[in-house]
C-alpha cells in the first residue's frame, strides 16, 4: 500500500455491525417521522448555472425570469447537503442516512421520478418550496462474492402551493468501507468497441470541468467524482466517475427534445431507472432512446460505454 493510500484514510476503532443490525438500526432511527423537511426558494442562478453546465443555453449575465418552469430532473441542483465537512463520510459522502458502519461505502443505484400532470403545479422560479424527505426500506443484500451490502430507499417530496409537484425515490447502495488493509485495485482498462447504434441516439464525453461544475452545484463532496488518487488508489476506478445524476438529466433532456421538441415546460409522467457500471471521465459514451411501439406513451432509454458495457438504464412514461 502506497504512503498516498494511507493518507486517504482515517480510521476508529469500533464493532462493525451485520447487515441485519444495520437494517434494523437505521429503520429504528427514522420510524417516527420524516428525515428531515426543508423548505427552499427555486433561486434563479442555480437553474442557469446547470444549463450553463450542460449546454443547453448560451453564456448570459441574465438569469431565467421568475416563473420559468424547473425542467425534468434539474431539482435535483436544489436542496443540496447542508452538513459541514467534519460530518461527511471519509468518502465525502453526506451521512445523513447511512447506516451503521462499516456499511458506509454509497453508491447511487437508481430510482423513480414521479411528475404531477398540472402544469400549473409544476417547481418554478422564485417559489418556495418544501422537500420532505422520508425512509422507505432497508434491505441486507449478498454480493456475488459473498459479501454482504445494504440497500436503502428513500423517498423525496417536493411540494408548492399548488400541492405536490414532484416524488424523487432513490436507491442507494451502501458496501462495507475500504481499509488500508483491502483498497479495491483497478482493473487495467477494456478494450475499445463500436458504440451501438438506434433511432435516436446522443453521445457524451465529459471533462473534468463539467464534472467539478456539477459537484458544486450539487454541493456533492463525493470523492469517486473529482480525486483521481482516490478513485484509483482507494476505490478501484480507473479514473473520476461521471455521475448518475448527471446521466439522469441527460435522458430526460433528450427525451424532451426527442418527444417533445424541446417544449420548456413538458415532463413525463414518471422515469424509472437504474444504474448499471460506471462511466469515466474522458471516454465517450452513448445514450439511445426508442419508443416502444407495443406500449404507448413509453419510452426506452439504454446508456452504453464504448467498451460493450451498459452503464444506465431508464423507462420514460409520458
């Protein structure tokens, strides 16, 4: 183990828990109320900055007017951690809902969006709007090496005066925390393949700066996104891991331009989606989206990687 590795990790002493009591723990923790309820204004900045972000509106001193619709999934650059850095997971992960250690290594692993069909209802510009935050399960996994893993889900409501507007449930993956004594090695990089092919189809290659913009304006202190030492000292990956978020709102801007010609206050019904193998800074990758001529109203969105890997997939409901 390098000098580099030890200094990437902090380490108390403590009785690790199983995956059962760590399920009940943190079902126990949370069974008498929400996690938390916040309240936030939409601000007008954040919005621009992640459209800046993803190029989707030219560089412009002038913020988006009170009123402008939030479109699909960029909620997710508001109510942001709100804990100082000594309360982040060695990780720099927010440890609001991990469970008991060592069940502390977090991975996004996908989720359900739920849109109200009232335009007027919809997150906009200069509202102030209420986030409630709820556990919803717990569950030990086994991993198919053996190991044992969490998954927990959690439940995210945003609501307006005109009522609720938006239902984010989330998936997370927690796996047992990386020691000095067991880092993940990276495995040597795949070889290259032909990106696959359909109807329509949109292809990506993220830089360092769009994945360091989207860290800040998610406040999301997560090193696999932006530590090049930890990821491939510590966690096993060959390089800074593109976020599933980010991926998410990728799919629904193609979505809304494919489906509905870019119409700025359009959304689905829901998407339902989940994370399959990570995705690298600096390597190409493809989404593809199709609509499902046996089920109306639905959609297919598939990620792949330019090695033969799928990273994402989605069901959009119009």
């Amino acid at each position: 183990m390098s000098s580099l590795s030890r200094r990437l990790f902090s380490t108390t002493a403590r009785r690790p828990a199983s995956a059962a009591e760590a399920c009940s723990e943190i079902l126990a923790r949370f069974d008498k109320g929400p996690v938390s309820i916040r309240k936030e204004l939409i601000d007008a900045n954040q919005l621009q900055l992640l459209s800046i972000t993803l190029n989707r509106t030219p560089t412009s001193l002038t913020p988006p007017p009170e009123g402008t619709p939030v479109p699909p999934g960029y909620h997710l650059v508001y109510f942001t951690p709100n804990i100082i850095e000594s309360e982040l997971g060695l990780d720099g992960t927010d440890r609001t809902v991990n469970p008991l250690s060592p069940y502390t290594r977090r991975m996004w692993a996908g989720g359900e969006l739920q849109w109200t069909q009232d335009r007027n209802a919809l997150l906009r510009v200069g509202q102030e709007v209420r986030e409630t935050t709820k556990l919803l399960s717990a569950e030990p996994k086994k991993l198919k090496s053996g190991g044992e893993m969490l998954v927990i889900g959690v439940e995210k409501t945003f609501e307006n005066e005109k009522g609720v507007a938006l239902i984010d449930k989330r998936s997370w993956v927690f796996q047992k925390e990386l020691t000095p004594e067991n880092p993940v090695k990276a495995p040597p990089k795949p070889e290259e393949k032909p990106l696959p092919t359909g109807t329509h189809t949109r292809d990506f290659f993220q830089t360092d700066v769009t994945l360091f913009r989207f860290s800040a304006l998610t406040f999301n202190g997560h090193k696999i996104h932006y530590s090049p030492e930890w990821c491939r000292e510590v966690e096993g990956h060959r390089n800074a891991v593109v976020h599933g978020p980010l991926n998410l709102i990728n799919i629904l801007d193609f979505w809304r331009d494919t489906a509905k010609s870019g119409d700025t206050e359009a959304v689905p019904k829901s998407i339902a989606y989940r994370a399959m193998s990570p995705l690298y800074v600096g390597e190409p990758y493809r989404i593809l989206l199709e609509k499902e001529k046996s089920k109306d109203g639905e959609w297919r969105a598939d990620i792949w990687d330019s090695f033969g890997k799928q990273s994402m997939k989605g069901t959009i409901l119009e």
